[in-house]
C-alpha cells in the first residue's frame, strides 16, 4: 500500500484527500483547468512510474465532463508508465440505461463500460450502482468489478445518532431489499420492502405489504434519491399507517427537483446521505469502504 498513489479528478478531491487520509497516504496533486474555448487541460503532479494507482472520480451532475475528465486521468497515468488503474467511481453515471426498450435508443450503460476499459482501467470500484434489471454488474465488463454499498455505514450512523425505538427498515421497491436487509443487520432489526409501480419518469405509486409500522420508528433505505417521488409517497404511506418516525437514508443524494424539502414536506422526520455526492445531507462519509476495498485489491 505504501507505493500506490491515490488521484482525484473533479468529481472526488475532498473524498480522494480523506481515503489518502485513511490510507496514511497523501493524495497526489492535478492540475485541472479549462482553456477559453472550454477544452480540459490535465497535468499530473506526481511520478507514477511503474506504480499503482487508484483514480476517484465521481460522477454525478456533470456525468459527461466528469466522465471525459476520468478518461483523460486514465490514459495519462497509463501513459505516464503506472503499473495498475484502479477505478474508483463512487456515483456511476449511466448504470441505469442498461437496455434498449424503443427502436434506436443508447445503452449508454454498455458504452460507458467499454470507454472505461478501453482507456486502461485494470480494476473498478463503484458504491450501490442503479441497476435495475443487471443481476451482476460484471457481467458488463470484461475487467474485475466490484459493486460496494454503504448500507452498513449508513445504518450505523442512524443506529449511532438517532435513539431508535422499536425499528423496522423499509425499502421503497423490491430493488431496494438489498439495502433494507444490509441496514437492518446492523440496526437488529426486522426489514421489508413496499411495492412501486412507476408511473412516469417523475411520477410513482407505491403499494403497501403487510407490514406493521404502527408505533414504530421506521428506516426507509434506498441507493439514490434523484427526483424524491419514490421516497414522498414512501414517507406517506408509513406516516398513513401510523409510524412514530421515519428517518430516510440513501448512498447517493442527488437531490434533484427539490427533493429535499418536498421530503421533508411529506413527514420525513431527518434524510441522511453518503459523500458518494456532496450534498446538504452527507453526512456520513464512504472513505472509509473505500479505503478498505483498496486495501485489498
């Protein structure tokens, strides 16, 4: 661990600084500019010769320049002569267009895949991908992947800080059971999920299960809040069946569209996110699972 060389484009410096931190290592210094006409201008501080190298770029609200931008810290460090590429996406962009469902639409998720691979990365790292019909993400890639979550730190930030009584988790959708069940291990707590029917791109309806919340605090658990239609109408429900509080947490607060407030709004109690992408509410930091997937790689 001592030779590897830890790199941060745009989408990630505060995040790369605290895994170097982790590490006991110093993150690496890059120039990142822009000439008049826009055009990105790279410069890597550092001797990377022969060494490994982690790249952590997230890539969130810019997707194309932060993911433009990762392509061209790739190929330099590849270039420069290092010996590994080791990937860090915390927030991967485009995980979500994984088929093509009308004539002539992108499966943006097959070509990004190929982008990042083809530049050099060697290895790749991502937290809670948005997949939704992908049972393994590897099998999109050709080189070693690993999907990581944050649902056990983010559960235990809850567990740590907001006196819970009598909790049960509760995922959003049958997608999030995953993260419910993650969470719920580490509350020790039973979990279930509710059942979603999207509407539109902006509108959902959620179903409730047989599911007792009365009385109770309830966590509800998802990767990513992006527009915060499913996580309202969540909040609403769980409040309608008389829960005493209910605390929401994601890895990934995107935040769009004023979720935030309209979360708040619908009878959230408190929402909690991961630095995955920086927000008003991340307050719990994936540095650490960073740290400790490199320290194994």
């Amino acid at each position: 661990m001592s030779t590897m060389k830890i790199i941060g484009g745009s989408g990630g410096r505060l995040l790369t600084v605290l895994v170097a931190q982790e590490l006991g290592l110093k993150a690496s210094r890059v120039e990142i500019k822009r000439f008049p006409d826009g055009e990105k201008y790279i410069r890597i501080d550092d001797d990377v010769r022969e060494e490994d190298v982690a790249i952590i770029q997230s890539i969130h609200h810019e997707p194309d320049n932060l993911l433009f931008e990762y392509l061209l810290l790739c190929d330099t460090v590849r270039d420069l002569g290092a010996n590994r590429v080791i990937g860090i996406l915390p927030y991967f962009a485009y995980a979500r267009q994984d088929s093509r469902f009308n004539p002539g639409e992108a499966v943006s998720f097959k070509t990004v895949t190929k982008l990042i691979e083809d530049v050099g990365t060697t290895e790749l790292f991502s937290i809670d991908m948005h997949q939704h019909r992908v049972e393994r993400v590897s099998d999109f890639f050709r080189i070693q992947v690993h999907n990581l979550t944050a649902a056990p730190l983010l559960a235990e930030y809850i567990k740590e800080n907001m006196q819970l009584e009598n909790p049960v988790v509760i995922g959003p959708d049958e997608e999030s059971e995953q993260w419910a069940s993650a969470a719920a291990k580490v509350i020790g707590a039973d979990h279930g999920t509710l059942q979603k029917k999207r509407l539109g791109a902006e509108k959902v309806e959620i179903a409730t299960r047989s599911l007792n919340v009365r009385g109770r605090d309830v966590l509800v658990v998802d990767d990513i809040i992006s527009t915060g239609g499913t996580i309202m109408e969540a909040t609403k429900i769980l409040r309608d069946q008389g829960a005493r509080r209910v605390l929401v947490a994601c890895t990934h607060p995107i935040l769009g569209h004023d979720a935030l407030s309209r979360i708040y709004e619908s009878g959230a109690e408190t929402v909690i996110g991961t630095d995955t992408v920086p927000s008003p509410i991340s307050y719990v930091s994936v540095a650490p699972l960073i740290a400790e997937a490199l320290r194994g790689s």
